[in-house]
C-alpha cells in the first residue's frame, strides 16, 4: 500500500509539474545505480522510485523553478551538505545529508539526513550549513506537503 500511495503522489506531482510547463524525463534504474557507486551513497528506495518516475526539474540551469520558487534536481545534480557549502570535512555518506531541493535560488535547502545503517533517513530543511529542520520520514508525506504549499516547508525556526 506505501508503494502504491507514494507512486499516487508522484503521478501528482508530475501533473503539477506538466501544468506549469516544466519538463518531466524519467531514470533508467542504471542511471540510479550508477549515481549510487559515484557518490558512494545509497538512496532509499522511495527516492529511486521518485527518480525513476521524473528526474526531478530536468531543466537545472538556467533554473526551470515551480511558480513557487521551488527547484527539485535532477539526479545527477544531487550534492551533500558539505559539497554544496564548500567544507573540508570528510564525508562519511552512512551519515550524510543530500541536498535534493531549494527554494528561490538557495534562500535553503532540502535535504535528506541518511543513516544507511539503520536503513532510515529524514527529510528536513536547511536553511544555512549549520542547522537541519526535521520535516517528515517520508518522501510521500515531503511530496504531499509540497503539492498543499504546506507551512511547514517554510518554517526553518
């Protein structure tokens, strides 16, 4: 029934996208597993799902926002919290967070906290390096919040 709810928000999502004109291009599961072995990370399966079905905003740059100001990346554009702030600090990606969203040209960012050991992660907000917001366990609860402009997306305090 997850899998089924989570395809459900996706399909959602996609013609949100479509009605705003955004381009909408799938992965191939090679794709995914090829992302995986380059970064060293493992993506939940929720999130292979959600890129095998629409490869975020395919059209990265120049930015290809929502009417909103959001930017989901593509694949392929997915960073870590210390790539995209420029740190030095050594990653350990059985840890880490990546950044899969912003919001209106890096006011912050949405990342998902991985904990590849315990096969769990969280998706929360970042609005500068220093801090994570907890939003939701769940990428189906991210993209229903998302689809409903939910205040929680925009409460980083």
């Amino acid at each position: 029934m997850g899998l089924e709810i989570l395809k459900s928000n996706i399909n959602r999502l996609i013609d949100y996208w479509k009605e705003q004109g955004l381009a909408i291009t799938p992965n191939s599961l090679r794709s995914i597993d090829a992302f995986e072995s380059k970064k060293h990370i493992h993506l939940p399966d929720d999130f292979k799902e959600y890129f095998s079905m629409v490869n975020g905003m395919s059209s990265y740059y120049p930015n290809d926002i929502d009417n909103e100001g959001f930017l989901f990346y593509p694949l392929e554009e997915l960073v870590t919290l210390q790539e995209e702030f420029s740190t030095e600090v050594v990653v350990d990606c059985n840890s880490c967070i990546l950044i899969f969203a912003e919001y209106m040209h890096k006011s912050w960012w949405y990342g998902i906290r991985l904990n590849n050991i315990s096969g769990t992660y969280e998706i929360g907000i970042i609005p500068d390096k220093e801090r994570f917001k907890s939003i939701t366990t769940s990428l189906s609860t991210f993209i229903d919040l998302y689809l409903q402009n939910a205040s929680a997306l925009y409460q980083y305090e």
